[in-house]
C-alpha cells in the first residue's frame, strides 16, 4: 500500500470533512446558501485562496498544537494570514478587535455591514468578510 495513497485517502476524506463543517455552520444561519463560487483570474477570492495554498506549500503556515502532519479539516481567516487552527481553536481566530470587525478584508475600508463568508479548499475552511461592494455581484460570494 503507497503511502500517497493513504495520504490522499486522508486528504478526500478531510475534504469532506470539511464540506459537512460547511453545511453544519450554513444550517446555523438558515438564511444562509452553499454554493460553488466561480474563481474568475484576477478575482480577490481567487488571490486569497491561492495566498492560503501557497503558504501550505512553502511551509510558512502557523498551525494550533492540535493540528498533525496528516490532513484534517483546518480553519484558517483572512484576518489572520498563515494561522490554521483546528475546529477546539476556532475561537482563537475571531477579529482582535470590534474595528476589525466591521473592515472589509477586500479594501480594507470600515462598513457599517460586512458580510462575512466561508470557502472550503480541500480540507481548509477559509472566512473572510467583505463589505457590500465588494462582494461578487452574481454570485454574493
Ligand atoms: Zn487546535
Ligand atoms: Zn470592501
């Protein structure tokens, strides 16, 4: 039996892992919709999400002490580059401060309404939130 394989197999089923996170944190908020986001090049989410692979990859990421070298469902937020925590941490991501949480992570600009989203990518979760103009105008993702 590969290693690769049974890596991957860990992979696939932290990935899933982190689909029933998404549903179970949607249903939480009923107003809330799953959806598949399109990640046009050029797009802001597209660049997060590629900042948030490439610091897995170059092994710049700070992880919680519960997080292990095997793939698991990990949370991770704009506001806080390069920290991955698991689902017990998840509290230690919230906004430092109640400024932080009215500033769109886009431009950086205080609102007083920021909607705040969350992606999974493979097994990461990733929130962010976004004033409303400039949140995607089709998809409001
Ligand atoms: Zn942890
Ligand atoms: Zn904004």
């Amino acid at each position: 039996m590969s290693h690769t394989i049974a890596y991957a197999d860990q992979f696939h089923a932290a990935a899933r892992d982190a689909q029933t996170q998404l549903r179970a944190m949607a249903n939480i908020d009923p107003t809330s919709v799953l959806h598949q986001v399109p990640l046009p090049a050029g797009s802001w989410l597209r660049d997060q999400i590629a900042g948030v692979i490439a610091c897995l990859e170059a092994d710049t990421a700070d992880y919680c002490e519960h997080i292990a070298a095997s793939p698991q469902v990990m949370f991770t937020a704009a506001w806080r580059p390069a920290r991955f925590v698991c689902l017990d941490c998840v509290q230690t991501l919230r906004t430092p401060t109640a400024v932080e949480d009215f500033t769109c992570d886009q431009c950086h600009q205080r609102h007083d309404v920021i909607h705040t989203r969350v992606t999974a990518v493979g097994p990461v979760l990733f929130a962010y939130g976004r004033c409303t103009r400039c949140l995607d105008p089709l998809t409001g993702a």
